[in-house]
C-alpha cells in the first residue's frame, strides 16, 4: 500500500518572448480569415491547456533519458510493471497499456490549466493586433525548386498569441508517495529549463512558442496539513526563497529539497 506523504504545490508565470501558436478547432476556412485559430477559453481569450505543457515537458524528458516512443501513440510506454518501477518517465507524468494487482502505478504530476493575464496584452499591443488578444501573421510558402509561392498551401494566415502575452497562476502538482520522489520532483524543474530552450505549441522550427517560467513560488502541504486545514499558500510558507527561475531552482535543489519534511 502506498501512503501519500505530501504535495508540492508549484506556481509560476509563463511569458510569451515569440509569437506561440497551440491550436484549436476551426470552423472552416473563409476568404481572408485564419486557417488555423488557436485554442480560446469560453471568453474568446487564448489559455494554455495543461495538457499541452504536461505533453511537451513529458517529450523533453523522454528524449533527454532516451526513452523508446510507441510508434502508434508517439509518447514512450512502459510494457511492464518492472519496467515501470525503473522508469522516472512513467512514474512522473503516468502510464498506460499495463495494469498491476500488486503496486498501484501512480502519476505525480498534474498540470492545470493557465489563463492569459490580460493586462499583458497593452493597449499599444492592440493598435496592432487583428483581434482583441491575437495576432494574424501572414506566411507564404515558397517553391523552392522555382523561387516561385507554391500553388498548394502558398499563402498561410495562422493565429497566434504575440510576444510579450503572460500566462498567470500556472499551477503544477506534484505528489510525493515515496522519499524517492523528492529527486523525480527535480525532473520537472529540469524539463522546464529545457523547455525555455525549446518551443511550445506549434511551428517551433520557424521561430514561434518560445517561452520564460517566471515568478516561480513552491510550498509544501504535508499530509498532515490537509488534517488541520492549514493548507493556505501564505508568503512565508514558500519553500524555495530568491530563487524563481527553473535555473535557479535546479541549481540550488538540495536546498530546496531539504525543506521537503
């Protein structure tokens, strides 16, 4: 039987330094409107979907352990519970395609959703912006056998979110059921870090999606705490002091690591 000793609570900003673009439904493409929208809450505004930044740190992490990928689902999968309790990957971000009567295989991390803060986008942002909180950036696809636009595909209009957009109260858990755990909860830190010289969402390649964790504060709700209520995330109960970076935090992780009692 596995006991849940803690969570740590993980709050952050994510700033927007190049355009990003994670998409959404269309509706059908019209003269002169976007081909591809990106994804909107239900107040027209773009959000990050946690599924998305859970999706792409669990990428990052599996090339950087070199894990296989299942060719049908893209991601890597345990085929065995043995292989499972070896894997940070699985243990981290979840496992599917086997079961176990013997160890429960747990997730730790969850990921909520993350919200724009709208008074990021200025209203001298807008002057120049197509849309209330979007941007449209025309691209033209060049034959380059022939220096010419291509007759398929050669002009693009995709919506995105503009560079300078903040994302407020990120919210990451991640749930510690064994001592072991304390140095998984590094991994995601590590990921964040990789991520900031990555991409998120689409069109990477061609310079979009790339994005800062800022303003980073975690606390730490022992099992106990939830018994007392005293589960508030107060200033003074923030574990990781004058370091707010995901550098920063993996730099100074033992530190932070030893508050985890």
């Amino acid at each position: 039987m596995v006991q849940l000793l803690g969570k740590v609570i993980i709050k952050s900003t994510i700033e927007v330094k190049t355009g990003m673009r994670i998409g959404g439904p269309t509706e059908g493409l019209k003269i002169g409107g976007i081909d591809t929208p990106v994804i909107k809450d239900a107040y027209g505004k773009p959000y990050i979907p946690g599924s998305s930044l859970k999706g792409k740190l669990r990428s990052l992490t599996e090339r950087k352990e070199g894990k296989s990928l299942d060719p049908k689902s893209g991601i890597h999968i345990c085929q065995s519970v043995d292989e499972y309790k070896q894997c940070e990957v699985c243990k981290i971000y979840g496992v599917m395609g086997i079961t176990s009567n013997s160890i429960p295989l747990l997730t730790r991390l969850i990921i909520r959703d993350t919200y724009l803060d709208e008074g990021s986008i200025t209203e001298e942002m807008k002057e120049n912006l197509e849309f209330p909180w979007t941007e449209i950036k025309t691209e033209i696809n060049i034959d380059r056998r022939t220096g010419t636009v291509s007759r398929v595909g050669g002009l693009r209009n995709p919506e995105r979110v503009p560079a300078g957009a903040r994302f407020k109260d990120c919210e990451m858990i991640f749930n510690l059921y064994e001592q072991e755990d304390k140095d998984l909860l590094k991994k995601v830190f590590e990921s964040m870090l990789w991520l900031e010289d990555d991409y998120l969402g689409g069109m990477g390649s061609r310079g979009y999606g790339k994005v800062e964790f800022k303003d980073i504060e975690i606390y730490y709700n022992k099992a106990s705490d939830y018994e007392t209520g005293q589960t508030e995330l107060k200033p003074e109960r923030k574990i990781n002091g004058n370091w707010t970076t995901p550098a920063q935090i993996v730099e100074h992780f033992e530190e932070i690591k030893a508050k985890l009692q």
